[in-house]
C-alpha cells in the first residue's frame, strides 16, 4: 500500500532514506507534524502514514529497542487542578487517543522485533522521576514517548487514512541526562526497523 512515513529532523530521515517508501520531514512538535501531515495528504495517494523516529523509551525497554504505538496518546493536552492533571476529553473538548488497527499494529511490531502498547505524545519532554512515574500512572502500558505522533495522527485521521507510530529508543523516559543518550544506537534501530518492514 503507498505509505508515508513523517519524522520530525533529517538525522531520522537520513535513517529513513532507504525504506522504500516516500519520507516526509514534517518538522518537531505536534503541530508541525500535523500541519505538514495534513497538507501532503490532501494531495492524495497515500494509504498509511507512519509517525517515525527515535524517542524515549519505558522501562523494561532499553536504548536500542523498538517501540510500536497499540495507540497514539496526546498525553499532555489537558489542564492542571488542585487534583492534579484533566486529560481534554474530560473537560468536554476534542479527542486525545487515536487507535492502530490491532492487525497492523500487531504485524509492524512482529515485523521489527518491537515492544507493543500505546507511544505518548508530548509537547513538553518529561525530564524527572516523578514526571515518568506520573505518565505510568496514567498509561501503564506505555512503551515510548515523543513529540509528533498525535500530530500526525489528527492529520491521518481528518484525512481518513490509516496510522501507526514506529519509535526507536535513545534513551529512557526520566530524569532528562543528554550524556546517557544513545542517538546513534536508536537509529541504527530505525534503519534496521523499517528495513525489516520492506515498504
């Protein structure tokens, strides 16, 4: 099926470049993601769009590891109270979850070896201890977290194609240590990932 496959900087498109399908840098952060997303597939033929590139990984994942969205969560839009975060849902407004068909998802994680269960999106990194076991708290099952996926999402979704969200891990969820990185590892992972993936 003609798929698109958007990351966020050249270091993961150049990771990317051999893939077989069309690479669309969109930019970092939801709303580029989603804008750039948007307008490649109002020009048509394009059946998937793959939210692609290194992230964070949670525990018992480790640098180097495949992550592989169930479900592609916009885990920070919402609002803070006196009882602490309020998802957007919940307030009223929009949507905030987006679902990978079980068989797609299912078959890109046994395809590149990766971890399956729901890939946050965040506007903010989560840089503490504290921050990563909140996410945890919230979704128990996730596996990575990174910037575009619900960005890209919202754009799959207006457009009424299928979306998934493929991530390599560079380091873990937590307490924000650039030195413990492993950015060259992750997209080595990439490379490998999607060229088990033979789009």
């Amino acid at each position: 099926m003609p798929t698109l496959v958007v990351c966020a900087v050249e270091a993961e498109a150049s990771a990317l470049s051999g893939c077989g399908c069309e690479v669309l840098l969109g930019g970092v952060g939801p709303v580029a993601a989603a804008a750039a997303t948007s307008a490649r597939l109002a020009r048509g033929g394009v059946d998937l769009v793959i939210s692609a590139g290194i992230g964070g990984g949670f525990a018992p994942l480790a640098p180097g590891d495949v992550a592989v969205a169930s479900t592609i969560v916009f885990a920070d839009l919402g609002a803070e109270t006196a009882d602490g975060f309020v998802p957007l849902p919940s307030l009223g407004f929009g949507q905030v979850s987006w679902s990978v068909p079980a068989a797609l998802a299912v078959s890109l994680a046994d395809r590149t070896g990766g971890h399956l269960g729901t890939i946050l999106t965040v506007a903010t990194v989560t840089g503490s201890a504290a921050g990563a076991d909140a996410m945890l708290g919230r979704f128990p099952d996730a596996v990575g977290e990174a910037m575009e996926g619900a960005g890209v999402a919202a754009a799959a979704s207006l457009h009424g194609v299928a979306v998934a969200e493929v991530r390599a891990i560079s380091n873990l969820v937590g307490p924000r240590d650039r030195d413990a990185w492993q950015v060259p590892l992750a997209l080595s992972s990439l490379r490998r990932a999607f060229a088990e993936l033979s789009l």
